[in-house]
C-alpha cells in the first residue's frame, strides 16, 4: 500500500509540474491568456509539496532524484498525448532505463 501511495504521489507532483508548465508555456510561447499563467503557477507550487508527502524516511536528494525518471516518463506521455509525437524505440528504452532507477533508488530495500 505504501509503494501504491509514493507512486501516486509521484503521478501527481508529475502532473502538476509537467501541467503548470505547459500552462505557462502556452501564456508565454503561444500568446494565450495570462490566467493560463496564474492556474500553471498554481500547479507549480502544488507541485512543490506534494514530493513532501513521501515516506517520512526518505530524504528529499533520494525523493527527488527517484522522481526524476517519473518526470521523464511522464514527459514522454505527455508528448505522445498533448504534442501528438509519438514515442520511438530509443524513447522507449530510455523510459524503462528511468523507471528501473526509480524502483532501484527509492524502493530498493535497504540494510
């Protein structure tokens, strides 16, 4: 149970970063509304604390570098769903490359 809520965690602190900033990206790049802005700053700083929901024993180094292979995935879905740029192999491999490191760095037992 505890491995299924860090995961979600990590899904939702991806979601908010990945979201906030395309939201700001579209106000600045794409010439939207400014109040795309202000829900992607929102976003952003929701996303500022929900990596500290995690396990109290992991330390913040150890969350956030298990949640960068989470970032890139989601990335590459992102892409795939949101920019229509479907993933290719080298994608693919690199993606599972980073989600072996998440399991390895953050739920690897430890003695």
């Amino acid at each position: 149970m505890e491995l299924a809520k860090s995961l979600l965690y990590f899904l939702a602190a991806g979601l908010c970063e990945i979201g906030g900033g395309y939201l700001v990206w579209l106000w600045l790049r794409e010439g939207k509304s400014i109040w795309l802005a202000v829900m992607g700053a929102m976003a952003l700083c929701l996303y500022g604390v929900i990596p500290t929901l995690q396990p109290a024993g992991a330390p913040f180094g150890r969350v956030y570098a298990a949640y960068g292979g989470i970032f890139i995935v989601l990335s590459i879905i992102w892409g795939r769903y949101v920019d229509k740029v479907v993933p290719d192999k080298i994608d693919m491999i690199g993606a599972t490359v980073c989600l072996t490191g998440v399991l390895i760095i953050m739920y690897w037992p430890r003695g």
